[in-house]
C-alpha cells in the first residue's frame, strides 16, 4: 500500500478536505482521489527528512503554553491598539536559536506567527538566528529569554 500511497495520512487529509470543501458529488470525490494520490507521489521527488518525535509531556505542556500565550496576547493586543496606539514601539529582534530541525522551526514559525503582536520575518540558516517583528517591544533579551525557555527547550525535547 505505501508504493502506491507513500504517504497515507497526506493523501487522506488532502482528499477530506477537498471532498469538505467542494461537496460529495462522485465526481469531486474521484477528482479528490486522484488529486490525493497525485500529490502524495509528488512529496517523493521533495525527499523530505524523516520526523523524529519523542511523544510525551513536553507535547501537552507545550500546546497548553502556546493556547494561554495566544489568549493572553490576544488581551495585551487588544489593550495596545485601543488604549495606547502613541505609546507602544514596535522593533525587530534577533533571536539565536539552537534548533536544527526543520519541523522544529516550522513549528516555532508557527507559534510565533500564531501568538498576536509577534511575527516570523526570516530564519537565517548559516547564522542560526531567527528575526522576529514585536508589536510592543521593551525589551530585546526578556522576549530572547522568553522563546526560548517556553517554546524552544520543549521543542528541542520534542523534535530528537
């Protein structure tokens, strides 16, 4: 079954949301199927890396950090943008990161991303460094300190 389906549970994502998304007539869900299969057989030529994940509590704990980061920054946000638009600095900081794995950084890129008033600019792969754009910068070392004690130490647990 995997020669003809490499990666199963891409293919079954990708046919249940196109059958979700343009309805259950037969002939969406056979273009669905072939579309499915198709671009499974493409991710062969991409060759991606193998995912190495060490399941655990670091998972549970890092999901239940970056749900309560988003609801708090999403409070913080809104208090900066409707009580003191003059007062609040935005700036870029340069952050060193020691994660190698690229599932690993998709990962934060999408934390980061996710979490309201932080944004993933670009990840500078020869220098290891990661430029973040902060809504309300104060302080360029708390928010360093601050991705990486909450998500960078869970997710080089994670990400073997």
């Amino acid at each position: 079954m995997t020669r003809l389906v490499p990666f199963p549970l891409l293919a079954a994502a990708l046919f249940v949301m196109w059958v979700l998304l343009t309805g259950f007539s037969p002939g969406h869900v056979l273009l669905g199927a072939v579309v499915a299969l198709l671009v499974s057989r493409v991710m062969l030529m991409l060759g991606p890396e193998p995912v190495r994940i060490r399941f655990g509590s670091a998972i549970v704990k890092l999901a239940a950090l970056v749900v309560a980061d988003i609801v708090r920054s999403n409070i913080a946000v809104a208090r900066i943008v409707l009580f003191r638009p003059a007062e609040q600095r935005s700036g870029f900081i340069e952050f060193p990161t020691e994660l190698r794995s690229p599932y690993a950084l998709a990962v934060l890129a999408i934390i980061i991303t996710a979490t309201p008033g932080t944004l993933w600019v670009q990840h500078d792969a020869r220098r290891h460094v990661v430029l973040i754009h902060v809504l309300d910068l104060v302080d360029d070392e708390a928010w360093i300190a601050l991705i990486s004690d909450r998500y960078e130490r869970l997710l080089l647990e994670i990400f073997v």
